[in-house]
C-alpha cells in the first residue's frame, strides 16, 4: 500500500510477484554480502521507530540487528508505555511520529489499527504482525525455501493446524507466485471470512481441507505454527481439538522424502510439533530465523527506496 508517495509494507496481497522478487533478491544480495563481511550502509543516518503492542523475539532483534548492519538506528517502543494506551489516536501518533522518524515498524493486534497508522504516517510503515497478517515472516520463509529447493513456483506445500496470521499470508504468498497450497485445518478452527474470501481469490493455488494426512501427501514443504496465537482466549480448547494436527515423524512421513519443515516460532514442542521433527534434518526452522534479518533488510531498503549496488 502506498499514501502518496510513501511506501508501506503491511500485507503480501499488495504487491505484485515482480516486487517481492525483487525484495528477494536483494536479500539474497545482502545475505552473501554480509557472510563476506560486507555491511553496505545503505540506511546511514535512518531511524527507524519500532512500536510492539506484543512480545516479540525474532521480529524485534532481527529489525533492530538489520538497521545497524545498514547504518540506521532504532528506536524501541512499548504500545503500553505510548499515549496509544491513554486513548491517544492511531491517526495522531502517526502524524506525531512522522515528523521525528524515518519509518514505523509496528507489531499490533488490529489490522485495521495498523491499517489507520499508515494512513496517517508520512513515513513508510511495516506490519511486524497483526492478528491478519505477517508479511515479513513469510518473506524469510520464502527465502529459505527458495534456498534451500530452489524456485517457489509450483512447489507443493502443505499447512497443518491452526489458521491464523502466517498462513494468511502464506495464501497471498501462493496466489502470488502460483504454488499448491493445501491447509488442513479442522472446522472448529476453519478460516475466518476474510482469509476465506483470499482462499476463494486464490484459486486452483489454494486447496481447504480437514484431513492432515491429505494433506501432506508428497509435498515439498511441511508448515505448522501455534495453535494459540497471541490475542488467542482459548487454549485449552485449541489443544484439544488441534491435537490430531501435530506435525511428528508419522505425518512427516506422508510427505516427499525431502520436504522441509518449516515454523515462524516460538514453537511449543509438544503441541503442533514434536522435538524429533523441528530438530530433525528436514528442519529449516533456524535458517527461517535467520532469514528475518535478511528479508528485512531488504523490506527496509525498499520502503527508503534504496538498492545496493
Ligand atoms: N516469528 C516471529 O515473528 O517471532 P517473534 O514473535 O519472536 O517476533
Ligand atoms: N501465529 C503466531 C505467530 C507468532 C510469531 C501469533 O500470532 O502469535
């Protein structure tokens, strides 16, 4: 989404195949450069506020870790100890921070607030999460498959469990560069309109069904997440009707002898997946990790509108 001439980087169904590759490409670009000991300052002198409503591990370091391999600096901030938590508005705080940062990376639980935020900032705004969407976890995720498999177009992918804000934007992700996404999820936890209605847009790349073993049928690539995500009431319930979705060695198996397994973390072993299959060989998990400081160094030098060279 753009305000002006501002770019903003909320959701992955906002841009076209051609931008995200070329993101892609440029964190490729930076990650070689980085493992030659190379830290281009692409972003001197850039400040970059980051706003978390929820915890966060990897989205905080990796942000934090990316602006100052890039030459920028950060600015780290808790909604509750912002005005935002006294009723402050969204559309306030953005046009207030404008006029003292150079980007706004925020982790927020309304879509529709961070939706308000960028509308009122003059700076580029990133989604670190919202309860609809995580369009930097899926550009890591993106990477690493890409790394390790080659081209993401036609792979087939599997997502088992819950459907939540990763696998939404894993669907835009599937539309986008024309996957075969199956979900299997089971109806309790079935997806909400609007992620249904982007299942519906998707076509023939999106396949919703219930049958986890289905599911994962000679598929390339084997997701899961949590099955209590963060704004989420109840657990209990969620690990009692989730349980057969576990991703373990028998699942597993169902898949191509070389599928990946992949995870945004934090995992709870033991639920959604067990500790031989996240550090088993086909685990790609801390290159996904990793994969966040790179995919956001390239969001960032997007959003400034910056190329290396
Ligand atoms: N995957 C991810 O976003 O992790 P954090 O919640 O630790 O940032
Ligand atoms: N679906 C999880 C992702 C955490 C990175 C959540 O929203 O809590």
């Amino acid at each position: 989404m753009t305000t002006g001439t501002t770019r903003h980087f909320l959701s992955i169904d906002d841009f076209t195949q051609a931008e995200l590759r070329g993101m892609l490409n440029q964190a490729g670009a930076l990650k070689a450069r980085l493992k030659d000991g190379d830290r281009p300052k692409l972003l001197t002198d850039k400040v970059l506020a980051m706003i978390f409503e929820r915890q966060s591990t990897r989205t905080r370091v990796s942000f934090d870790v990316a602006m100052r391999q890039l030459g920028g600096e950060t600015i780290m901030l808790s909604g509750q100890d912002m005005q935002l938590s006294r009723e402050e508005t969204l559309e306030d705080t953005a046009k207030v921070m404008s006029r003292y940062v150079d980007a706004i990376m925020i982790r927020i639980l309304s879509h529709q607030d961070l939706l308000e935020l960028a509308e009122g900032a003059t700076v580029p705004v990133i989604n670190g999460l919202t309860r609809r969407a995580h369009p930097c976890q899926i550009m890591a995720d993106l990477l690493t498959f890409e790394e390790h498999r080659g081209p993401i177009k036609g792979a087939k992918i599997a997502w088992v469990g819950d459907s939540n804000n990763v696998l939404h934007s894993w669907v835009n992700a599937a539309e986008l560069f024309e996957c075969e996404l199956t979900i299997a999820t089971p109806e309790e936890y079935s997806p909400e309109k609007d992620l249904m209605d982007d299942i519906r847009r998707a076509g023939s790349a999106v396949r919703l069904i219930e049958d986890p073993r289905e599911a994962v049928e000679g598929v390339d690539l084997v997701i899961t997440d949590t099955w209590v995500s963060m704004g989420d009431v109840d657990a209990a319930e969620r690990r009692r009707v989730l349980k057969p979705y576990q991703v373990n060695t028998n699942l597993m198996a169902l898949a191509n002898k070389d599928a990946l397994f992949m995870h945004c973390l934090p995992a709870h072993r033991g639920d959604e997946v067990t500790d031989e299959v996240i550090d088993g060989p086909q685990s790609v998990v801390f290159d996904e990790a990793e994969n966040r400081l790179h995919a956001q160094k390239a969001i960032l030098c997007w959003a400034f509108g910056v190329e290396a060279n």
